[in-house]
C-alpha cells in the first residue's frame, strides 16, 4: 500500500485545554496526526472545572488516563438543594462505587491536575505535536490556519509578536474557547438559552467545613443563591450569585460574611486562592462545522455550573467527532458523515444546559421550598434523582446514526460493565476490552446475518460475550433480549438484534 497515500493528514486543534488535548489524544488513538496550538505559552494555573460524571471518565479512560484521574480525584456524594437556612429540600445521591459506567458517578477534581495528566499523556504520543505561546488569527476556507508566536508572557498586542505563518491542516479542531477564532471563521452566531448571570466564586484552600453530608451544595434563597462544594481533601469552592452593583472586591471584603454559614470562625488560616467574577451564560453555536473546520467545548457551547456539566459536554464533543473525523480523513466514510456531530451533540448539550438553567432558577426561586415533601418522602426523593441523572446524559436523537424506527438502545452509551466476571474488574473493563474502533457485542458464535454484515463492513472487532448468564454483561444482554449488539467507537449503541 502507498503509505503517503493512507496518511489521513494533520488535524490543527486550536487551544491546549482538556477539550483540545483529549480531542488530540482520541484522534491520535483512531491513528490520525495533529498540531496543538495554544496561545498561553504555560498552562493556567488556576481552578475552573470540578466535576465530570462516569460517562465522562470513559473518555479519559479511553485516553489512558484512568488511573491518574482516580489518583487525582475524589467521589462526590452527590448534590442536595437546601433552604436559605441550609436544611435539606432534595437529595439526589450518586454512588462513590464503580456504577454501570465502570466509574464513580461524580467526580470531584482541581482542572490544573487535570491537565498535567493531560499533557503527560500528550508528551508520550507520538502522533501529537504541541505548541505553546502560538495564537491563532485566522482559518480560511482552504483549511489553511494562520497563526503568530508571541515573546515571553502571555500572548498581547501585536508588538509582542516574533514569527507568523500559515500551516495547512487537513482539519481543524477550534477549542479555543468562548471567544475563540475558530468559531469567528465558522461565522457562527450564539442561541441564547437564558439570560446572562453575574456570580461571585472564591476558591478556598485548608479545613474544609465540619459536615457530615460531602456532596455538592445548591443553596435555593432567593436572596442570594449559592453552591458550596469540597472539591479535594483542602481545596474548597463556594459561589454566590451577585446584587446589581456587587463588586468582586467589595465581596471579597465580605468573603467572611458569605461563607459564615460553612465557617462560623471566619475564614481563619485558610487560603484564599482566588476570588473572581464569572458571567455563567447559557448559549450554543448555531453552526458547527463548515467544511472541515469544526469547533467543540466552550467554543460551541457554554452553561452555567450548577449541574456540573460545563467541561462533559466537552469531552462529549471530542468522543463524538475524534471517531468520525478520523473515519474521514482514512478515506473510510464521506464528509457528510461530519454533519451528524452538530445533529447528535447539539440537542444533547443543549438538553443538560435547560437542566441547568433550570437548577438555577429553581436556586433562585421562592417556590423552591415545594421540594421539601421529595426530601421527606425518599421514594419520590429517589423517583426524582432517577429522572434528572437519567436526564443528565440522555440518549442522542435521531439522526443518520440512529434511525427513528430503531429507539431503545440505539443512540445510548452501552454500559462498561465487566465482561469476563460478575464483579467490577479494573483489569478487564470493557473499554480497554473492545479498542477503538467498533464492536459487535455477541451472545452465540454466530450473529444474526443483517447485523454481522454491517459489523463486516465497519470492520468491527467481534466479541463472544462468555458464560451463561454469569457474567454481568451477558446478563444484562440477555435480560434485554439482544442477541448482538453493534457499538459505535464511542460506545454508542449503533445497533441490536
Ligand atoms: O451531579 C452531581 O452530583 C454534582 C453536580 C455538580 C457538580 C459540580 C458543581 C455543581 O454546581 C454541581
């Protein structure tokens, strides 16, 4: 075969955050090239990011980083909303154990611990190339993205700047953010989803509060809305909606005030590692891709914090594009196989964004104090907490991967459950199991003929689900009936019988 003819290229992914170095490590994964360019010439070392749930700890299983992350992490509890006088409205619990995703259902984490794992893991693949203190000007139609590096600190005015150019990429990722250039080029225009938010965040290091609850915090007071998690052993975070002319400063003067309820002493010999102002914005992209120039993270989608979703719907989106971008940069599917990643990741991020907004306003209403029966009544408390995690990743709409006429499992995230035992088994989670590319998951030797064919032709790897109805994912299969069950490289459901 003619090796230059089969090099699917390199991928040019704009902005060297979680978004940008796990869309880099997929595509490397699916054996395609890329160029990483990052305006900041070091990795911001402040807090952002706090949380990602098990669906999104697949992702950064499947990057290799599984381990590190757990290291680097704690579970979380889960997330109660409370009155004004801090006494429990509704619960909704999540289990610390392995869940069906193989992983803890949330994950508490600081966002530069993150990105050192990240960045190991980049500094070992060969496939990526990084560089820093590069920022991004322009990307023209022909794919040819425009950059200049900048001296010293932070990239500045155009005085700062040494050598510019152009580099042909056979893609581009843009994961540059909110004001990112990428989505400029796209000439894309924001959907605003609710109005703007000004919040006041302060970030904490030392004892946290004594309390005997360690999930996420969500104060419902209309008069000033609130979250307080622990987001590590010492390492706190509380956010606090602000009053019409609030300063950060002026808040900060009364950070012993606001966190008084957590911390009657003050706030004593603890750190205060930042105080800043946030603009929590619910908005989505309205377009995502014009040719091969593709945005993802905050650069397509931005929400507010308060069901922790902001960064997974990141990671989502480079899970979604990295497989299909690699597919057609292999010259194995057409580009129209790219316009399915708008169709399936839009309605699916703008979902989680109306869940959070919806948190927030149920934060800032007095009627918030209709919950208190669901807390009383842990039925109906446990019925809710079913319905909004299982609303908190829903499956993908219809769309040319997921037929209309094939709902059910089609379009869901197949569960990690153990293959090869009845208990959950690091050693052998199924991820690591099946690979990257897609699999075709089997109760008898041989398949029905309709669904081992497509599974043919993607050239998907063929698993025999062993035992009996003794191992989980057998069970599990069996109790839904499928015989196979054909999964994306995502581990999307693309297929059953
Ligand atoms: O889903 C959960 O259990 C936690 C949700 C969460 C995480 C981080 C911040 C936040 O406001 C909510």
């Amino acid at each position: 075969m003619d090796a230059a003819r089969n090099d699917p290229g390199e991928v040019v992914v704009v902005g060297a955050g979680p978004v940008g170095l796990v869309t880099a490590l997929l595509l490397a994964r699916h054996g395609v090239r890329s160029l990483v360019l990052e305006r900041h010439p070091r990795p911001y070392p402040l807090p952002r990011a706090v949380h990602l749930d098990d669906e999104c700890r697949r992702i950064l299983q499947n990057v290799g980083v599984a381990d590190g992350f757990a290291r680097i992490s704690r579970p979380a509890a889960g997330l109660r909303l409370l009155d004004a006088r801090h006494r429990t409205l509704a619960e909704f619990r999540r289990s610390g154990a392995d869940g069906v995703h193989g992983h803890p259902q949330a994950s508490l984490f600081d966002q530069p611990d993150l990105e050192t794992l990240l960045l190991e893991a980049v500094s070992r693949q060969p496939r990526i190339r990084l560089r820093r203190g590069v920022r991004v000007t322009g990307v023209d139609a022909g794919g040819g993205v425009h950059w200049c590096e900048t001296v010293g600190g932070w990239p500045g005015p155009e005085n700062n700047q040494r050598t510019a150019g152009v580099v042909r990429a056979a893609a581009v990722v843009g994961c540059d953010g909110a004001g990112g250039v990428v989505r400029q080029a796209l000439g894309s225009g924001l959907r605003r989803l609710a109005a703007d938010q000004n919040w006041f965040v302060a970030d904490l290091l030392g004892d946290p509060p004594v309390r005997v609850w360690d999930g996420v915090e969500q104060i419902c007071d209309p008069a000033r809305p609130a979250t307080y998690l622990r987001v590590g052993e010492r390492r706190m975070r509380w956010e606090f909606r602000m009053r019409p002319g609030e300063t950060v400063s002026g808040l900060t003067g009364r950070l012993g005030e606001l966190l008084g309820p957590w911390l009657p002493g003050g706030v004593g010999e603890r750190e205060v590692l930042r105080t800043a102002h946030y603009t929590f914005r619910a908005v989505v992209a309205r377009r995502w891709r014009r040719g091969r120039v593709l945005i993802a993270g905050d650069a397509a989608h931005l929400t507010p914090p308060f069901i922790g979703q902001g960064l997974g719907s990141g990671l989502r989106d480079a899970a979604n594009l990295s497989w299909k971008l690699a597919l057609v940069l292999h010259g194995r599917a057409g580009d129209p196989l790219l316009d399915s990643y708008q169709a399936e990741r839009e309605p699916h991020a703008t979902a989680l964004i109306r869940l959070a907004v919806l948190a927030g306003a149920v934060m800032g209403s007095p009627a918030a104090n209709v919950l208190r029966p669901a807390a009383r009544a842990p039925v109906l408390g446990n019925r809710l907490t079913d319905r909004l995690l299982a609303g908190t990743s829903p499956p993908l709409r219809s769309g040319a991967l997921v037929p209309a006429r094939r709902p059910g499992l089609v379009g869901t995230l197949f569960p990690q459950l153990p293959l090869g035992s009845t208990t959950t088994d690091d050693e052998n989670r199924l991820d690591d199991l099946l690979g990257p590319g897609f699999a075709l998951l089997t109760l008898r030797d041989a398949s029905p003929a309709r669904i081992a064919g497509r599974a043919g032709r993607l050239g998907a790897r063929v698993i025999r689900v062993p035992g009996s109805g003794l191992t989980v994912v057998h069970r599990w299969m069996t109790e839904r009936r499928c015989e196979a069950v054909l999964l994306r490289p995502d581990r999307v459901v693309l297929d059953v019988t």
